[in-house]
C-alpha cells in the first residue's frame, strides 16, 4: 500500500506533494484517484481554450474526466463554500498525476487555468461506489444531463464505512442512479527548498454525485427519511448540476 506522501520537483527548490489524509485509514495512492476541482470561473473564454491545451497531458499519463458540470440550482449549504463548477478527473495513481506536473510544458498551459479561475478548491477521493469508470477514446459517458452533487464535511469517520453501508443501503426508486461516490483521500501542498509542506485547502470530506432523467426524482431521493438520516452529521452542500461532459 502507497500511502506515505508522493512528491515532484517542479523548479528550482520547489516541490509539489501528495500526502494521505491523516483521517483515511484506506488511503492508497498506489491505487486510482480522483482529483475533485471545485471552482468559479472568471474568465470561461480561457478555461475552456486551457481545457482544450491540457486534456492532452491527461490522457497521456491515463487520466480521463468522470464528470463535468455547471450549476443550474442550489439546494441547501453554506454560501461560502458555493461554487459553480465541478471537474472530477480519475488518474491511476498518484504518480501518474505527479508525472503530468513535471511536464514544463504542462505548467506552463497551467498558467492560463490560474488566471481563469477563483475559489479554486482542489484535492483527492478515493472512489467508494461501484459505478463505471469513464469509457472510450473521449472518456464520455452517455447518461442523463440532470445530476444531484451532494458534497459533505466534518463527521466523516475516518475509514468511511458507516458512511458508505448507509449509501448502499438507501432505498432508490424513479431510476435514481449514484455516478459517483468519493472520499477524501489526499491532499496536494508545495514545499520550498525543504521546508515544510503546505496543503491547499480542502474542505470536501465526501462527495456524491446522484443521476436522475427529471430534478423531481432527485428530489424525492434527498428529502427521503433515509436520506435524511445520512445527512445529519455533516455540514451538506447540495446542487443541482448540468452535466456538460
């Protein structure tokens, strides 16, 4: 098992780290992960043309996108911890992620993300459901457009298990399907010239990504008793998205 911190050197004195959330004692970075970008954009013009001159250096070391979304609607949470976009990447492992960052060329493209976006949130799960990895030469699934994303925080467990015993054993009806349930794993922080590490903010313990062919559905399933009952430790953030890859 992989779970002491992965790093890369990218500039003089400069290192980026992967390190295994101390709370996840399941945490494996030798295993496939699951980048979660949560984001505003500002300027969506240069996200998208940075969109198109990464996704090459993605592929590239295996990874492909599992799922891209705008939000159409806000349900419940925080209005601090909103946020209008969500990209969820699968790499298969931590050094494959770290092999992409060593590219100079890739970090360079990279520049164009930063100034494309804000409130940038970013960090790992591991994947707890057994839906299907993104398929095809364009890593494309063909679902439906109307997701429920459900991101939790403060009460997860550490192991994760009660949490995902009581996902399975919801009751679903009305074709509600889970695309994706992920748990805090890791998170990614730079070091300089040895110095200590210093972890990017990530605040997303769980996060639930819910598939349904109309919002009522969705609906009924949140506002279930079970549902209900799953939600009551947890600080919950939860939106309808528009699924656009």
């Amino acid at each position: 098992m992989s779970s002491v911190t992965n790093s890369v050197r990218i500039g003089s004195g400069t290192k980026i780290h992967i390190t295994p959330s101390a709370t996840d004692h399941e945490s494996d970075l030798g295993q496939p992960i699951y980048a979660v970008n949560w984001f505003d954009l500002k300027r969506s013009w240069l996200y998208n043309l940075y969109g198109i001159l990464a996704y090459p250096h993605v592929r590239k070391v295996g990874g492909r996108i599992h799922f891209k979304g705008v939000l159409k609607e806000k349900w419940e949470g925080l209005p601090e911890l909103d946020r209008d976009n969500l990209l969820i990447v699968r790499y298969p492992d931590a050094e494959s992620f770290l092999s992409m960052l060593s590219s100079k060329i890739f970090l360079l493209k990279s520049l164009l993300r930063i100034n494309a976006v804000t409130d940038f949130v970013f960090g790992f799960t591991r994947r707890v459901d057994n839906g299907p990895d993104p398929v095809g030469k364009s890593g494309k699934y063909a679902g439906s457009s109307c997701y429920l994303v459900h991101i939790f925080s403060n009460g997860n467990n550490g192991n994760g298990k009660p949490v995902v015993d009581q996902i399975r054993a919801l009751k679903t009806e009305n074709n509600q399907i889970l695309h994706f349930f992920g748990l805090k794993t890791a998170t990614i922080g730079r070091s300089k010239d040895g110095g200590q590490i210093k972890d990017n903010p990530f605040f997303i313990d769980g996060i639930l990504v819910w598939e349904a062919g109309e919002i009522q559905a969705l609906k009924q399933l949140i506002y279930s008793l079970g549902y209900q009952q799953f939600k009551i430790p947890f600080r919950n953030q939860i939106y309808l998205f528009h699924r656009v890859y």
